[in-house]
C-alpha cells in the first residue's frame, strides 16, 4: 500500500515515464470549462498543441498545456481534463 489513491497512483506513474496524455501537434478540443476559478479562459474550440508545460518550460509538469488557438493565437495552461483528442499528430494548414 502506498498512501495513494489509484488516480494519484497513475499520475505519478505518467509523470515517471513521461507518459503525456497530449503530445506537440495533436488536435484537441477545449471542453466548456464549470470551474469558476476558470471562467476567464477562451473555452469550446479547436487547437493545437505547443507542448505540455515541461516540453516548453521542463520541470516535470505533463498535466496542463499551451496550445495555438486559430483564432487568437497561442494560449496557455489549460489542463489535461479540459481537453480531449480530435486527432493525432494534427498540423494547421
């Protein structure tokens, strides 16, 4: 027993292996986003990946990303669970 739950169990696992959910260039959706603390980010479009925090920046961080938003440009630190897939390895043309 290691005093983590299963969901901290695996992010520490991710983080060991680099196991990011998102890489450079993958499509994403940004979710509508409930959190109020978050109400000020650009939610429900389309964009690209830059890179997680420790591509752009290292320290270790694989759970929040900067992404290129088409209309307005690059944007930074949304987290993983306000983002889903659309397609892998997506570059804008």
């Amino acid at each position: 027993m290691t005093g983590f739950d299963a969901k901290e169990e695996k992010n520490i696992m991710r983080s060991l292996n680099n196991d990011q959910k998102f890489q450079i260039g993958d499509l994403v959706h940004v979710k509508k986003i409930t959190e109020s603390y978050k109400k000020h980010f650009t939610q429900d479009f389309d964009a690209v990946v830059l890179g997680s925090s420790d591509d752009l920046h290292g320290g270790g961080d694989i759970y929040q990303y900067g992404l290129f938003n088409p209309g307005t440009g690059p944007v930074y630190w949304y987290e993983e669970d306000d983002l889903e897939l659309v397609k892998k390895n997506e570059v804008w043309k």
